[in-house]
C-alpha cells in the first residue's frame, strides 16, 4: 500500500467509526477504494485540463493571426 491509500484508510475509518453504527473496518476500505480514485482521476483532469488550454490558446493565437472574426464562423 502506498502512503496515499494508507491515509485515505485512516480518514476513512476516523469517519465512519465516529458514527459508531459498526466497525470501522468498512470505512477503512472505502476510504483506501477513493484514494486509488483519486490519484488516477487527477493527472488525467490535469491532462485534459492542459490539453484544452492549449487548443484554446492556438484557436485565439490563428484568430490573431489571420484576423477571422467569430461572427465570420
């Protein structure tokens, strides 16, 4: 386990066992299944996120460049 999946566990489990319905072992689960989540959603919004810019940026860069007017389009 790596430290991020360790701590999702151990906030996870703080949660669900201040409820005190139950262990607090099903918490400790959840909470190392939304770390895992967590890291492989993030580089990729990043990625996106960057990939996007950079098309925005290009569109607007041609728009200076050759002067076409966004009503034109």
């Amino acid at each position: 386990m790596t430290v991020t999946r360790l701590i999702g566990a151990a906030i996870g489990a703080a949660i669900d066992g201040s409820s005190g319905d139950d262990s607090s072992i099903d918490g400790a689960i959840e909470g190392a299944i939304a770390a895992k989540v967590i890291t492989a959603i993030i580089p990729l919004a990043l990625t996106f996120a960057t990939g996007w810019f950079v098309l925005r940026g290009i569109g607007k860069l041609k728009d200076g460049v050759f002067g076409t007017d966004a009503a034109q389009r």
